[in-house]
C-alpha cells in the first residue's frame, strides 16, 4: 500500500527536508482564539475539519468503503478529563451524547461510515487516537492536524477533488 498525506499545509511552504516553515500556523484545537495562531476562529476551525471528513468521503466514495474496524486505539478519557475539555471548548459543535459516546469508544468496534465523522474530529481534536482499517485503505491521524490514508492507489481525478477542499495531498 502507498501512504498518502493530506493536510492543510501547502508542500510550497516546506523548505529542503521537507520542514514546514510557517511557524504561526495553528495546529491544535487548543489554537483557537491565539493571536499567535491569527486569532483563528472556532468556524474556521470547522470548516478545516469538515475538509478533512469531505477527503475521507471522496476517497471512501470512490474506494467503496462502507466501514472501518477501529484498532490500537488510545482512549485515555475518563468523565473528568472530558469536562475539562467541553470547558476548554474542544467539544464544541459536537453531539449533546458526546461524553458518554467517547467514553464508549472501544479496540475493534466497527465503525460505519456515517459515524466516521465523528470520529475523525475527536482524532483531530486530540480526544481519541488509532487507525481504522477498510478493505482497501487505512486511515490514521499523526501530530500538527496530518491526516494518512493508506491504500493502492488514488487516481490524480480522486486527488483532485481532495484538493478542492484546500487540502494538500503528497
């Protein structure tokens, strides 16, 4: 299989070994707000998720991916941790059962595709991390909001298409 990573980061911004430069760029949910980061707004946020959930579609679309057995997962959330973190406004924009769903998030369930939204934003959002394994592509999240998808192939229409949602794929 190839990994594929896709984010927001534009690979012009990227010196030599491949280090991206822009230093105020934000990468955390907890970013939100810093003026170091642009005062970058909890909808701007969003919006940058919900590129993320539209790549995962496009190539689960065009892959045929119907659902994802969740695997080596880290979880290490307790009702506390998560009250900090609905204060904090990481759940934001998230279901009134938010809480209690994470607390239930478990090592092999199976994930249909229309909870892998879900799903994807508390991996980008730091609150859950694994991988998630199709037939024909594996998704996982790395540090500083990297999404990689592992599969044969993606076609440069499939591509495309991600990019259309300024993300960037390499």
């Amino acid at each position: 299989m190839k990994t594929y990573r896709i984010s927001k980061y534009n690979p012009a911004k990227r010196n030599s070994k491949g280090h991206y430069t822009e230093l105020n760029e934000w990468t955390s949910i907890s970013d939100i707000g810093k003026p170091k980061y642009g005062n970058i707004s909890f909808q701007e946020y969003f919006d940058i998720e919900n590129a993320y959930c539209a790549a995962i579609d496009i190539i689960s679309d065009f892959l045929g991916e119907k659902v994802f057995i969740l695997q080596e997962v880290e979880n290490r959330n307790n009702q506390e941790s998560l009250t900090l973190d609905a204060q904090e406004g990481y759940l934001k924009g998230l279901p009134k059962n938010i809480v209690s769903y994470i607390l239930g998030i478990q090592e092999n369930k199976i994930v249909p595709i229309a909870e892998l939204h879900l799903q994807i934003r508390l991996c980008l959002r730091e609150i859950i991390w694994g991988k998630y394994l199709g037939a024909r592509m594996h998704l996982r999240f790395g540090y500083d909001y990297y999404m990689y998808v592992d599969t044969d192939f993606l076609p440069d229409h499939i591509i495309k298409k991600i990019q259309a949602h300024n993300l960037f794929v390499d």
